[in-house]
C-alpha cells in the first residue's frame, strides 16, 4: 500500500464513521435560532475540535485509556448511554426547547455566544457522536499502519484528519439551506427520526461494548448483524 492509497482509505473509512452530511440536521436542531454567522463560527470551533482531538489519538492511541484502566468496550458502553440520552431528547422533543432557553441567556453575543453555544455541544454531539468509538478506533488502527512510512505516514495522517474536519465544517455551513428547504415542521420530523435511529444506534453500542467484553452474554450475530 502506497501512502496515497493510505491517505484515500483513512479518509473514507474516517469520513464515513463522522459522517458529517448525515448529522447535519442534528446542528441545524442544535443551532435553532442562532444568527447564521454563530452558526458558522460553531461549525469552525466543531472543527478545530474534531481536528485535535483526532490527531490526539492518532499519536497516543489507547495508551490514554490504559493509563486510567478503561478498555475500549467500556468506552463504547459509556458512548453509547449518552447517546441515548441525546436520542431519547430528540424523540420527546425536549432537545430543541433546551437549546431555545439556553439561546435567551446569552443571546446576542456574538463571539462569546457562539462559544457558549458550542460549550453546550461538545458533549454529546461532538463527542461521541461525531468522535466516537469508532473513529477513535479506526484512527488508532490506522496510526499503526502509518508506521512503515515513517514521518510520511503520520504527516499523511494528519492530512487525512484535518480534510475530514474541514469537510465536516464545510457540511455543518450548509445546515442554514437545509433547515430552510425542510421547514420547521420537516425539520421536526426528521431530528424525531434520527432521535430514534440514535437510540437504537446506543442500544447497539452498548450491546457490541457487552458483547466485547464478555463470553457468549449477547450473541455476536446480535452485536454485529451485518458484518462479513
């Protein structure tokens, strides 16, 4: 494998884990009565966020959760609750009336407001919904391939993470075009189906992370249905 076959696989198997077009309506939800300018400035913080924190565990891999004892599987069950719980605020139509209280306490502050907005976000939905387990993991597998080609590898790497970043930021830019074609009451019912798909996606979470982590507690055909 060549560093530029390298550098097209990361990219696609990172991008698809973030999959930044698929939760674009989960920032439009988020962002709900922000000034499109706010918007934007959350989407270059969620960037930067997503961008150092990767590039964090592609250089340090899981020797960060060994140093505190958490294994991966533990990571994912964790992951996969405070998914629920953002799923479940979907679902009952609860997540978008925090954000309109939270919009009247530091409305019109520019800068500062979109700084506290995305203080909000970063958990659950810049992690571990964009950065998850699976990206952490898949970041770190690739890490260990980078290592034949020594500093060219993990400048690729890099490279890699900060294209998936940028592709997130550009896709989150677009959610004001999004949120005007589906309408409120479309936007509604699309952050409710996705609240639901979250809480099965948790439920799978926990089940792979259970799965993982004992011996024939939950079947593996359950924790993975679709893999080959």
């Amino acid at each position: 494998m060549s560093p530029a076959d390298f550098a097209v696989n990361f990219f696609v198997a990172l991008f698809a884990l973030i999959d930044p077009i698929g939760t674009v309506p989960l920032f439009a939800a988020a962002t709900v009565g922000v000034k499109s300018k706010d918007s934007r400035l959350i989407a270059v913080y969620i960037a930067f966020f997503i961008l150092f924190f990767l590039t964090f565990f592609y250089f340090s891999g899981l020797s960060l959760l060994a140093f505190f004892g958490i294994s991966l599987p533990a990571f994912r069950m964790a992951g996969g609750i405070i998914l629920f719980l953002l799923g479940l605020d979907m679902v009952r139509g609860t997540m978008a009336g925090s954000v309109e209280a939270d919009e009247e306490t530091v409305a019109g502050e520019g800068r500062a407001h979109a700084r506290k907005r995305f203080e909000r976000m970063i958990v659950p939905f810049a992690m571990p919904l964009l950065i998850g387990p699976g990206a952490i993991s898949t970041v770190i597998i690739y890490a260990s391939e980078a290592k034949r080609f020594g500093l060219v590898g993990a400048a690729v790497g890099v490279c890699v993470i900060a294209a998936t970043a940028l592709s997130t930021m550009l896709a989150f830019w677009a959610s004001p075009l999004i949120t005007r074609m589906l309408g409120k009451i479309g936007l509604t019912i699309v952050v409710r189906v996705l609240g639901l798909i979250l809480c099965a996606l948790a439920v799978q979470f926990v089940m792979i992370g259970i799965a993982d982590s004992t011996h024939d507690v939950i079947l593996r055909k359950a924790a993975a249905p679709y893999a080959h």
